[in-house]
C-alpha cells in the first residue's frame, strides 16, 4: 500500500496526520474496509493494544411514560496508530469485518477533548 498518501475511505472524515506502522488492518494506510454504522461516542479504556473501548450515549423514547429513557453501550473498537486515539477523545467509530472475537468496529476519526 502507498505509504505517502492516505486513500479515501469513502466517508468526509480528515486523513490522519500521524504516520502509519505497517497495520494492515488501517482503513487509511492498510487494506482494512469499512462499512455499515458510522457511530460517535468516548473512549472509555486505552489499555489494550491497537484496542478502546467507545461507550456510546443514547437516548430512547418511553411511550408509557411519555419521556427519555437514558441507555448506553460499550462497543470495543480497533485504533490504528495512525488515528491515535486516547482516553476521554471524542471518536467516530465505522463498522468493519470481524477483527477478533468481540471487535468488529475501527476509529476513524479522533477529536480530542
């Protein structure tokens, strides 16, 4: 894969400016694809390798009650070197193949907060 110049995953996101280490499974520098959901969330756990953990807020209508019911989730998501992500950034995670048992999404953009 060109290691210069990012490719175009297809979503507007930025290319990220930090340089790739050989990961094939980077959708901007490897030969990883993304599809499916795009969802935004933080990163809760940075502790495993090229792994975090992304909780992601929602909001549900009750209609018995007649208001918001609050519900979250943590998915576990690939963080290539490129993108970098850290504890407390603010991601946008995409769907991807299964990468390992329980991860099946990929950090495509990061926004530190």
């Amino acid at each position: 894969m060109n290691k210069s110049k990012p490719r175009d995953i297809g979503i507007d996101v930025e290319a990220p400016a930090n340089p790739w280490d050989g990961d094939a499974n980077d959708p901007f520098y490897g030969t990883l694809s993304v599809r499916g959901q795009i969802l935004k969330g933080i990163v809760i756990k940075a502790k495993a390798q090229k792994t975090v953990v992304v909780q992601i807020d929602k909001m549900k209508y009750d209609t018995k009650y007649e208001r918001y019911a609050r519900s979250s989730s943590r998915i576990n998501a690939h963080n290539p070197s490129s993108v970098g992500a850290s504890e407390g950034d603010n991601v946008t995670i995409m769907e991807c193949r299964p990468l390992s048992k329980t991860k099946s999404f990929v950090v495509i953009e990061r926004r530190s907060s």
